[in-house]
C-alpha cells in the first residue's frame, strides 16, 4: 500500500467512481423533494405492531375454512397504544386480516381520535421474514460467489434502491415512464457491470451489450404495441393509475412498457457479461485469431446461453400470468376469445418483447467485444 504505483492505480479506479456516486447521490436527494398529492385522507389512521394475546370469537368451520370474522386480544407494541391492549377483529379475507392464533405478530390497522380507538387485524407481520430470507439470499450468494458474490450483492442492492429512489419519483413527477427506465437501466447496468469487471475493457462490452439489448426489447415493445392495438392503457389497474394521471400528470401508458425493459435488465445483463468475458478469455488465449474467427467463436457460446436466456424470459412472464391461465382452462373459454384479450395480449408482448432483447444483443455484444479486443491489432497492422 505504501508503494506510489499501488495508490496510483487505486486513485485511478476508485476516485471517479466515487465521485459519480457523490454526485448521483446529490441528484437523488433534490428528485425525491417532493410533496406527494394526497389521495386519500389517512388522518388519524396508523399501522401498528402488536401481539395476539387472546382468542375470544374464532370463525374455524369443521371442514377447515374460516368465514366471518374473529375477535380477538391484540397487545399493541407499537404506537400511541403501545403497552394497551386491544380488542379487534380479523376479517377471513384472503387480501386483508389473518388466521390469528396466540402469540401471532400481526399489524394492526388503527384510527386514535382521543380515548376512542378504532383497530382491526390488517395482516400477519411479515418484515423480519422478508429481511430474514434477504439477508440470507446475499450470505448465500456471497458465500458461494466469494468477491464476486459480494459484488453481485452490492450491484443488487444499487439496482433496488435505484428502483424505489430513482425511478419511482422520476415517474411520479411526470417524466416519460420509457426514458427514465432507460436511464435506470444504464446506470445500475454500469455500476454493476464496474464492481463486477472493474476498469476494463469487458466492462465496456458487456454495459453496451446490455444497453443494446433492452433498448431492442423496447424497441420491440413499441412495434408490438403498434400493430396490436395493446397500450400501456390496456391494464388491469388502469382506474386506479388514472387517478395518478389526473392529479400529479403520471404518464400511466408508459408504465407497461418501462415495467418491460427493468425486467429484461437481468438476463440482457447475464448473456452480455458472459459474452465478453468468453470473448475476452479467447482473445487472450488466441491473440492472432482473424476477427472473422473471433465473431464466429463469440456466435457460438452467444447462441448456447440465447436459447436458455430467452426461455427463463417467458417462463417466467408466463409464471406471472398462471393464475389467469388457470382461470382460462376452467370456463373454457373460446380460443379467439383467450387469444385476443387484452391479457394475453400483454403477456406474450412481454415475454417475446424482452427475448427479442436477449436474442439481438448477442450478435450486437459479439461484434462489440471483436470491435474493441483488436482494435490494437489493426492499429499494428497499419503501422507496419
């Protein structure tokens, strides 16, 4: 560390980086000032944390199922009635309430107007489960991935917090749902791609691979939705968005669409590293190897991951369609019917759309790496 060629090459890689993310943090900070329209009056309404003590009316049937409501004794451990406890209800929906039973953690939904509260079971308490598997899902992967485990986890991480402080404000304050996800996209692609590959030529590769291939699944999107009639206003929540459209000037059409190209970012980013870095690994080995070669060679494993790549893509928008599938399969509904829905419609959009991505930005990630791994090449074969 002492050496001045070892904090050189140290200043060179980490002050830019750094003093991108001073600057981007800046920039997050002044786009998430903003006062949110009140859309629905919460005054006096809190969610609470509290603890099932008592079960004074269950809604059990014999047969399992539960119907009605329960009433039951809740130990507040949160809020202005934190130590109080409680008499509520629990509703027997499948969205709301939950199947208490003593010593249950649960989220009370509570309105305090002096000495008079009013407070139903809102659901289980699910936080510490949802930060449990987390932090065991980041061990696990920096477990097993070693440094670059911990630099997949740190790139995760600045993808998520890109999402919730980046995009969402974004959005809400009217920028185009498309161009703001596009710009998400490159930059958690470049700090991914930089922790991952480092300063290097790979790195450059594999951004603009990845850049490419979910500006074509976009790309392929927009003509879907061109020659199908299916918008971004087709959605099953439009009357709720529109609400949003009408207020703060949310471009509601758009959100479908910029929801396509986050979802895409994965697996783009996945076929692109590992291109560049099998290309690079070729060059390296085989330095003479004609360039004609070199593409023919990056064609080859590009096309080995595509096929894999693309059906994880489909797969897993049609998951997310399964239940709807189902539904489908039981009232038999008439194929025309199924196939033209507004539903269908936007899942396979979807999933085409974003394999359109992976598919195109291998040859477009190939001829990028032979482009810039012998570029020094043909400058030497000019000199002489």
């Amino acid at each position: 560390m002492n050496d001045p060629n070892t904090r050189r090459r140290l200043l060179l890689r980490w002050a830019p980086p750094i003093i991108l993310l001073l600057l981007f943090a800046v920039f997050v900070v002044r786009i998430n000032m903003v006062d949110k329209t009140e859309l629905v009056s919460r005054e006096g309404q809190t969610f609470e944390k509290g603890v099932v003590t008592e079960i004074l009316q269950d809604n059990l049937q014999p047969d399992g199922t539960r119907v009605g409501e329960q009433r039951v004794r809740v130990q507040m451990t949160t809020g202005v009635r934190a130590g109080e406890t409680l008499e509520m209800t629990s509703a027997s929906g499948y969205l709301f309430g939950a199947g208490c039973t003593v010593g249950m953690k649960v989220i009370v939904m509570q309105s305090v107007a002096g000495d008079s509260t009013v407070a139903s079971v809102y659901a289980q308490d699910r936080e510490m489960v949802i930060y449990v598997f987390a932090a065991l899902y980041l061990l696990a992967l920096c477990l097993v991935g070693g440094m670059q485990g911990v630099k997949g986890a740190a790139g995760l991480v600045f993808t998520f917090f890109c999402i919730i402080f980046v995009y969402l404000p974004l959005v809400y304050q009217g920028h185009s749902p498309f161009w703001v996800s596009v710009f998400v996209c490159t930059v958690t692609t470049i700090v991914t791609m930089y922790l991952i590959g480092g300063p290097t030529m790979k790195t450059v590769v594999a951004t603009g691979g990845t850049v490419a291939g979910v500006c074509i699944a976009g790309l392929a999107a927009t003509a879907f939705s061109a020659a199908s009639g299916i918008t971004g206003w087709n959605v099953s929540d439009i009357e709720s968005l529109l609400t949003l459209s009408n207020t703060n000037g949310v471009q509601v059409g758009g959100l479908l669409f910029s929801g396509l190209l986050i979802s895409t970012l994965g697996a783009t980013m996945d076929v692109a590293m590992s291109i560049g870095s099998a290309i690079s690994e070729i060059h390296a080995q085989t330095p003479d190897m004609l360039r004609r070669d070199l593409f023919k060679a990056g064609m080859r494993v590009g096309r080995d991951m595509m096929g894999t790549d693309s059906n994880t893509l489909i797969l897993a928008f049609a998951g997310g369609s399964i239940s709807m599938l189902v539904l489908d399969y039981a009232y038999d509904l008439p194929y025309q019917q199924i196939i033209n829905s507004n539903n269908i419609g936007i899942a396979v959009m979807q999933g085409l759309a974003g394999s359109f991505g992976i598919v195109l930005s291998v040859p477009v990630t190939v001829a990028l790496a032979v482009l810039l791994y012998t570029r020094h090449k043909k400058h030497s074969a000019a000199a002489e």
